[in-house]
C-alpha cells in the first residue's frame, strides 16, 4: 500500500481527494501507481494491443477537416470588413 498525493488536474479526474491510497502489487513505481489509479489490467491491455483494428473504422476528428468546419462557423459569426 502506498500514498499518492494528486495534482489538482488529477483530482478532478479522479473526483477524489487530494491523497489517495494504493494497493500496488510490485514494486512501487511510477508505472505501478498509474496502474493502479486507472485500475489496468496488464493481460486485458497487452490482449488488447494484440488485437486487429476493425477493417471499418468510424471517421474521427472530423475526417482531418475539424479546422476548417471551425472556421466556416467563426467567419459565419464574424462581421465582413
């Protein structure tokens, strides 16, 4: 068992408080602590890395043109010169 003292941006993610206790089973270390924050199951995630992505992918992020659909709707509020 460890203590961890979390930032304030951790804290928020967390909606813990500012310590908290962690059961690591290894050595503590850094990996450990992260770990055991997010609760990873080592064997699910290293599975999962093993996995192929599906053949049909939703698009993402806007399709690479987010920055320009956020332009279109600034200029749209934006008073012409």
């Amino acid at each position: 068992m460890i203590r961890v003292v979390l930032p304030h941006h951790l804290r928020n993610l967390a909606a813990t408080g500012r310590e908290v206790d962690l059961d690591v089973p290894e050595r503590a270390t850094l990996t450990a602590a992260i770990d055991a924050i997010v609760d990873l199951d080592r064997q699910a995630a290293l599975a999962a890395l093993e996995r192929r992505p599906p053949a049909e992918r939703p698009e993402l992020y806007g399709g690479g043109h987010a920055a320009e659909r956020v332009c279109d709707v600034v200029s749209a509020y934006t008073p012409t010169r």
